[in-house]
C-alpha cells in the first residue's frame, strides 16, 4: 500500500477516511459542501454518517473535491476471487 491510502472494505470507514481528509485539508464541512456543488452541509454530513446512501456519482464528486481518486484492485492477500 502506498503511503497516505486507505483500505475501505465497508460503507463505515469510507465516511470516516472522507471525514478525516477533510479535516486533513483543513476543511470544514461547509467548505467541502462548496466545493462539491449542490450539496448541502447537511447532506454532506448525513453522506458521512451513513455513506451507504451515496451514489457513485456523488462519490466521485466529493473525491474529487477532496482531491482523490477510486482505485480498484484485487485484495491484498486474497485467495479467491468472487465471481458476479
């Protein structure tokens, strides 16, 4: 794992990494909410709370605002590989 990336294996602590760089960016919510564009501080903050809610769209949109990017990739470590 490169320096600075986060594992997300559940909706939980993809609220909290987006919370966290955030405030790593020294942004407040109000801030992030500008910065993505019509969503409000509260959305922002119920995304937060229960990122399960986000569509991928909105997602990439505050990843963006927080200057990131998704990356997919096989598990670290996995023996198999789910099939669809």
């Amino acid at each position: 794992m490169v320096a600075g990336e986060q594992v997300i294996r559940a909706p939980a602590q993809l609220g909290v990494a987006l919370r966290g760089v955030g405030q790593q960016q020294g942004l407040s919510r109000q801030d992030l909410a500008l910065k993505v564009g019509g969503t409000s501080q509260a959305r922002l903050s119920q995304l937060e709370l229960q990122p399960g809610r986000l569509t991928v769209e909105r997602l990439l949109l505050i990843l963006a605002a927080l200057d990131l990017e998704l990356v997919v990739r096989p598990r670290q470590g996995a023996i198999e590989t789910a099939e669809w």
